[in-house]
C-alpha cells in the first residue's frame, strides 16, 4: 500500500549511519593535530587559535585540596594547590571547562581557582595583597550552576570595574559551598559595590542571600589568629 | 426456465451497456470516487433509460421497492448528487444507445463484444425471447464484464427480482454494499472526455459550452461584514485606507524530480507529463488568478529561467529565484508584483549548514521584505510585508532535519521583523510553501502555537506524513536540537557577540548566552592535550547532551518563535467532513503546502471596546479539493492540473498602519 508513497522524491533519503555518531567522536580523532600546536605547550603564553573569540584577559584554572590531617601553613597551601591550565578564548575555556567536573560533584575539602594569567590565587601575589573578596555561602546544590555564572560573567566582562578583577573561586566545604570573587583594591567602594551588584545580578541570587565583603589584610590577621604560632613568620 | 436464465444473464449485461455508455459511471466517478467503487450503487439508475425500461416494467413493484430501498442505502451523504445523476441519466436517456456503440475502444476485445451484445439485446428486449445461439456471446461477454466492472455486474443481481421468485439463486447471498478496489480496470471503461459533462453538486453551475469550463476549485469569500460592522468605522477608513493583495504558493514539480521518479506519477497517462503540456498549465494558473505574490517550488532552473520568468516579467513581476544548492535543479521562487510591491531587503537562505550535522541537505528557502505601494501613497502608509518560501526536506523519517530547516527560515524572518522595529516598523508576515509535513503534527504545531518541545519525539512524528509507529526504535530528537555554535538561540533568534559594537570601555564583552552557546563547539569537546588527568577532578567528558540543571529545563528541550501565525486554509472541505489534499501521488493525499500568515489579534476589552490590533485579515482563498476529487480526475497531474500539487490563493487586507 505504501510502497509507492515510500519512494522518495529525490535523493534526500539518506538514513546515514553516521547521522548517529555524535559530535564528540568525529572530534576524537582530530585531537592529534592538536598536539602540534605549540600554542598549547605549557610554558608558553596562550593565544587564541584562528576564528575563535578571543577573551579580554588570559585566565588560569587552579585546583587544590586540602590534605587530611595535616596542618595547613603558607608552604602547604602552595604546594597543594595545581594549575589546571590557561586559555585565552571562549573556545579554549570551554575545553578546559568541559573537562573538569562540576565543582557540586567535587569530594572532601576542594577549590576551583580561576584567576587572569600571572595572579596566583594567593593574599600574597602582588595584584592581591591590598585587595578583598566578595564572599556568598550557599547551601549544598548550588554551588554548580552559582559558579558557571559567576565566571562566565568575568570572562564576558561582565562586572565592568576595568581591571580591578582578579579572579573567582570556588570552595567545596563539608556542609556548604561558598563562592568568591578577588578584587585589587579593597578600598575601592564604588569597585566593591558594582561587583556586589552585578553579583546579584548575574546569580540570579535571592535578596535576603548574605554576602559579605573581607579585605585580605582581614583574612589574613584571622588566619594567623587562628593558627597562633605555628606559622608566627605570616603567611596565611 | 431457459428464459429467466437469459435474462439473469443479459439484464445485468443491459447495466454493463448502459453504464458502459458513458454517463453513469463517468459521472459518478465525476463526483466521487466512492460512488462508483465502494457502493456501485448508481449504475442501476441506468434502468431509467427506454432500453431497460421494458425490464423495470416486468419487474414490477418489487424493483421500484427494492430500488428505493437502495436510494435511501446509497444516498445518506451523497443524495443530492446521485438525485441529479438521475435526472442526467433521464436526459441523456435517449441517446444512450447509441453511444454505447461510438464508445472508442481502449479494449478492443470487451467494445466489440458491448456492441454483438447491444444489438443481441435489443433483440432479446424486445422479443422476450431468446435462442441458445444468442446467449451464448452473451455470457461470453458476462464474464469480460465481470472482469473489468465487477460491481456493476455483481449488484445487479440484487436489483433482479425475479431471480428471488423463481428462487434459482436462491443460494446467492444477499449483499449490501460491494467494495471495489481502485484500480485502472474502471477507469479504463470510462473512454470518453470527461469534461462533456457538466459539473455537479457543490461546483457552481457552468453554462454549457463546448469548452471545458467547469471550475473545479470555487473562490471561497471570507469578508465578514458582521465582524467589520462591530469595529467603529472611522471617517477616513474608507476603501484607500486598507491595501488587499492576494498571495500563491505553488509547487510545480520540477521535470528532472518527475523524469527521476517514475513510479509515482504511474497513474497519469503520458501526454500530461509532458513539460510543455505542463508549462501551459501553469501559467494558465498563473495568469488565471493573477497573484499579487507568486511563490513557487521545485521550479527548475533552466525552465524557470527560460521560459516561466521571461513570461511572468511580461506579466509585471519581478523575481527572485534561489537555486537549491548541490546538485539539485530545482529551487524556490518569489514573484511580486511591481506595481504593488517594492523590494526592501532580500535574503537568499541556504538551509545546508556546514556546522550542523542536522543541516545537511541541500534545501533553501527565500526571504523577502516587501513594501505595499499603491498610486496615491508611494509613502510608507503600510506596513511591510515579510515574505518567505522554502520547500522543506521531504524524508517523512527526518522530522529531525526539517524541524531544523524551518527554525533557520523562521530565525530569518525574525531577524527581518527585527530589523524593521528597529526602524520604528511593524512587519507582517507570510510564511507559505511545500513544509512536506502534514497539518496538526509538530511541526505544524511549532508554527502555529510559536512552541514546541521537541525533546524526546520520534523524528517521523513531526512531519507526519507516515505512520511509523511501529518501529521499535524510532530516530529521536534531541535537546540541543541546533548546535550552538550555528548561533540561533532556542527563540528563533540569532545570538550576536556585543563584540561586534565596539563597548564604551573598548573591553571584549560576551553574554551569558554568547558564551554558552559556544559551550560545545567543537574545540571544546577536545581535551586539551596539557591537562592533567586528575581522577575525580579533570576526567569528566563533555557531553551535548548531558542535562543542563544549571539554565531552565524548559529552554533547552523547546523552541519558540514570537511569529503569529495563523493558517489561510482549514484543511478540510468546508461543510464537508473530508481533509483538502494539496499534494497527491500514488495512493495518498496529503496536505502539504501552507500560507501562514502573522493574524490580526483582536483585543477584547470589557463588552464593547473590541480593537484590532495590526496583523492580516485573510478575506478569501481559492478551495482546495478532497482526495477522492482528485482521484476522479485520475490523481494529479491530469490535463486540468499540472502538477502533483494544487495552487494555494489566499486574498488579504491590510490596514493602513495607524499613526504614530
């Protein structure tokens, strides 16, 4: 009955088998290539490859995680924390991002750092040591989407305060997650309130979510409070 | 004994020759293919005609009776016509005869034997006796017509009552309805130019000419003067103040598809697919109606080029024609009129798209942004008009595939409206063409309600040409169902990088969309040779189609446009119970080709205060035909439409916009 109706009308029948093949395993094998180039090697600064959009600062990704049961000091922190990479386009944060799982569905005591190339996620790097951070503690689920907001919004230049961003991170703790962006000159106000601002704004936050602003210089007279004197000589 | 055997046998061969002459079954099939083929029930009527009246007198009360009985069996949707297909028969009556011997014969062996039988049978009608010798070329024939019109044949043993008195078939099962397959036995019979006869039923009554004149498709006017009366006419709201142009869409069928495809156009007879034959047809269409907006498909090149655009520019229109990309011959066209229209913008839109694995067929559609013009206003008294055409993939299994086609053709025309806000202007829209995809099903449905959520849904099930239901695993959409990185957000919308202005503080900014629109293109779903493998950490791997929990569900599995369309046609008969059909091949007829255009919304405010609000009032459009229609005139093409679509007409208002 329908033998007739199935001819098609032009060669536009094709039921190819590769429509099933999905995007990611054509790429697989184009990821050779990649490896010649040079851009990517690591002690090189990265650029953006051809046709691509390029960021308005290179950016770096930093994990760390605390080591149980060991006492955290300046040297410590250093040595635990990684570079993950740097990129200087959407594309290329995009494959660094994808990569990396989502910080909701990190385990124990881990951060994502994401700062522009050349500021360690330290008080201690030149570009923070008189600055401040804007701190949100969420309750466990949202750190996820919380933190994809929050660093598309500095890469896309969101926050509009020149170059006063240093970089964002995001703190996996045992009954809450908490988010943070760097800035260069805490006293700034009218910086820290359009960061705070635009904060709201692009997190979609509810109105009565805490947020809090603590200097550097802040952190790290508590940090040293609490430590006594197993680390006198500063640091953290 | 021997004598009512005769006459079992050649009064039902008496039908076969008076039916046979022509009227009845060619007009029956005229009306409707069911008529003929599923009841047989009118070729009894035959009886009216002096031949076989001898027959119904010695049949007496019981044939009256039972024939009534019949009427009433046969004629609940179809009365009227079969009481007019008598009343021909009456008319035509005396002449019967003898045309059922100048019948031309398609079969020499069955008209030669109709005629031995014609002259045997007057014979025996009049006589009412009859010799072995005679009978015997008379049953010959019973079986050829048997063969050839088995329901003729086969219910006239119902209608002969005698058989029932003298109880010598008093085995033969009382039958009620006689289903004849479609096929070209039938219509072989029927060799004489059907447009001898005059049209029925619900066509509007042709005066007799010796041409062919009946007009199978009737203008349906859809002013509502009620609906008019209830909106305060103003004072300058008079005939100028609103500008009425008509738009056709029309698939032509491109020869090459035609020469390629064979075996769907099996039913037409040679000569009608014939270019030139065809080409005339067109154009008579064209030049028929005198569209003030012309879209075609499957127009093929070299013929548009030479021989249908020279004509319409003599015609006063101006062209555009796009190509399909690849190696395809045919494409679509937008024909306006220039002395109604002048061009603002146009957008040739190749629907094959390098980087969507979805968008890999070589369709094209066309985008053109008109403006009204009329003598006394060169001015921008009306708004604009959009208008866009496009012949989507036909593959009933590739929803898929034309879902995406159409959301770049809509995406298009948005940006078009877009362009004209921008301006400070509304625009109206017509979206028309060959969707290949069947009323009510999601694509349609996308168009209509401007939203559909497509994820998860068999792909076959968005056009809904076929039923394929059955297939255990269906091809399925999924979210995203266009890559990001084509830059068409799920509203239809393209997503442009603020980049592209140059911001205040000179800082390369990206949304948040832009970005993640970018998120799987496919640099990104490489892992960069230099990241370090840390388990729990750096091993995820990118998946399109992974859960987005972080951005709405609902945006990610449904795209939307804020086009409000509305069909110029109903996709069915009005005050008829059977769907129009403006594609037939083969077996089956569908609606296929669409006008959309952007409606008037009417704003109700409270009781009284009813306010149009822009848009396009559709105030008439040219019928379409049911499928059995179609198939009475031996499927399409055939002489009288020459393509295997019909012309979509749709006539529209549009008001003067208000001032601002």
């Amino acid at each position: 009955m329908n033998n007739k109706f199935d001819a098609l009308k032009d060669d536009d029948s094709g039921d190819h088998d590769q429509d099933n093949v999905s995007p990611k395993d054509c790429e697989k094998e184009k990821s050779e290539d990649e490896e010649k180039d040079p851009n990517t090697a690591k002690k090189k600064t990265v650029v953006p490859g051809a046709g691509e959009h390029p960021l308005q600062y290179n950016y770096t990704f930093w994990y760390s995680r605390r080591t149980p049961g060991r006492p955290a000091s300046s040297q410590s922190y250093e040595q635990n924390i990684k570079q993950i990479g740097s990129f200087a386009s959407v594309e290329q944060f995009w494959r660094f991002y994808s990569h990396m799982i989502r910080p909701g569905d990190l385990t124990g005591h881990s951060d994502f750092h994401l700062f522009k190339e050349g500021i360690k996620p330290m008080w201690e790097d030149d570009a923070n040591k008189s600055g401040g951070k804007w701190i949100i503690r969420l309750r466990k689920g949202l750190a996820s989407r919380c933190w994809e907001n929050l660093i598309l919004a500095m890469l896309g230049e969101q926050f509009m305060v020149g170059e006063e961003i240093c970089g964002a991170v995001v703190s996996v703790r045992f009954q809450e997650d908490i988010i943070s962006i760097w800035n260069k000159t805490a006293s700034d106000q009218a910086t820290t309130a359009r960061i705070r601002d635009t904060l709201r704004r692009v997190l979609n936050l509810p109105p009565n979510t805490i947020m809090e602003y603590k200097t550097h210089t802040d952190s790290i007279k508590a940090w040293e409070d609490f430590h006594g004197l197993v680390n006198a000589s500063g640091g953290r | 004994m021997l004598g009512s055997f005769l006459y079992y046998a050649l009064y039902p061969l008496s039908r076969v020759i008076t039916s046979g002459s022509e009227s009845l079954v060619k007009a029956a099939l005229l009306i409707n293919r069911k008529v003929a083929w599923d009841t047989g029930g009118t070729p009894p009527l035959g009886l009216a005609n002096p031949n076989s009246l001898l027959l119904n007198l010695w049949a007496g009360e019981n044939y009256l009776t039972q024939r009534n009985a019949e009427k009433t069996e046969v004629g609940e949707s179809k009365c009227p016509e079969v009481m007019e297909l008598e009343k021909k028969t009456d008319e035509i009556g005396p002449q019967a005869g003898d045309k059922a011997q100048e019948v031309v014969p398609s079969k020499p062996h069955i008209v030669s034997s109709q005629v031995a039988l014609g002259t045997t049978r007057q014979e025996n009608t009049g006589e009412k006796q009859n010799s072995g010798v005679q009978a015997y070329p008379a049953l010959e024939l019973e079986t050829h017509a048997h063969f050839y019109s088995g329901d003729v044949q086969e219910r006239s043993y119902m209608d002969y009552p005698v058989l029932d008195q003298g109880g010598v078939f008093e085995t033969q099962p009382k039958v009620h309805g006689w289903h004849f397959p479609a096929g070209h036995g039938l219509a072989d019979m029927v060799h004489q130019p059907y447009w001898q006869f005059p049209s029925m039923s619900y066509y509007p009554a042709q005066q007799a000419s010796t041409e062919f004149k009946v007009m199978w498709r009737v203008w349906e006017d859809l002013h509502d003067t009620e609906a008019e009366t209830s909106v305060p006419q103003t004072a300058d709201q008079s005939a100028d103040s609103v500008f009425e142009f008509t738009v056709m869409t029309y698939n032509i069928l491109a020869q090459d598809l035609l020469e390629a495809n064979p075996e769907l156009y099996m039913h037409c007879s040679e000569k009608v697919l014939v270019w030139s034959t065809r080409l005339k047809g067109i154009l008579q269409e064209i030049q028929t109606w005198q569209p003030d907006i012309l879209c075609l498909q499957e127009a093929q090149e070299n013929n548009f080029k030479r021989q249908l655009q020279p004509i319409l520019t003599d015609m006063g229109y101006t062209c555009v024609y796009k190509q399909r990309t690849g190696s395809k011959s045919d494409g679509c066209a937008v024909c306006y009129q220039n002395r109604h229209f002048v061009q603002l913008s146009v957008n040739l839109l190749e629907l094959r798209q390098e980087r969507c694995e979805l968008l890999d067929r070589d369709n094209v559609a066309i985008v053109l942004l008109l403006q009204p013009v009329t003598a006394e206003y060169q001015d921008e008294k009306f708004t604009p008009i959009c208008v866009a055409t496009t012949h989507l993939l036909f593959n009933p299994r590739r929803g898929d595939i034309k879902l995406a086609q159409l959301v770049l053709v809509l995406t298009e025309i948005e940006s078009v409206v877009r362009r004209c806000k921008t301006m400070g202007r509304e625009c109206e829209v017509i979206l028309c063409g060959d969707l290949n995809s069947v009323p009510n099903m999601p694509l349609y449905q996308f168009i209509t309600t401007g939203q559909l959520c497509y994820h998860g849904l068999p792909a076959w099930m968005i056009s809904g040409q076929e039923d394929l239901s059955h297939q255990t695993h269906p091809r399925r959409l999924y979210a995203p169902l266009l890559p990001i990185s084509l830059g068409i957000s799920d509203n239809c919308q393209y997503v442009t990088a603020s980049k592209s202005e140059p911001s205040p503080s000179d800082k390369l900014k990206y949304s948040h969309d832009f970005l993640l629109h970018l998120r799987y293109c496919k640099v990104a779903c490489m892992r960069p040779t230099d990241l370090e493998l840390i388990p729990g950490v750096t091993d995820n791997t990118p998946d399109p189609h992974e859960k987005q929990p972080y951005t709405q569900r609902l945006r990610n599995t449904t795209i939307c446009h804020s086009l409000n369309f509305k069909s110029a046609y109903s996709h069915f008969i009005p005050g008829k119970d059977r769907p129009e059909v403006t594609t037939l091949h083969s077996n089956a007829g569908v609606t296929v080709d669409y006008i959309f255009y952007s409606a008037r919304t009417e704003h109700t405010r409270g009781q009284t205060d009813k306010r149009l609000d822009g848009g396009l009032k559709l105030v008439g459009r040219l019928g379409l035909l049911s499928e059995a229609d179609l198939w009475s005139l031996r499927g399409l093409p055939n002489e009288i439409f020459p393509s295997d679509h019909l012309s979509l007409l749709a006539k529209f208002q549009l008001p003067a916009s208000s001032p601002r």
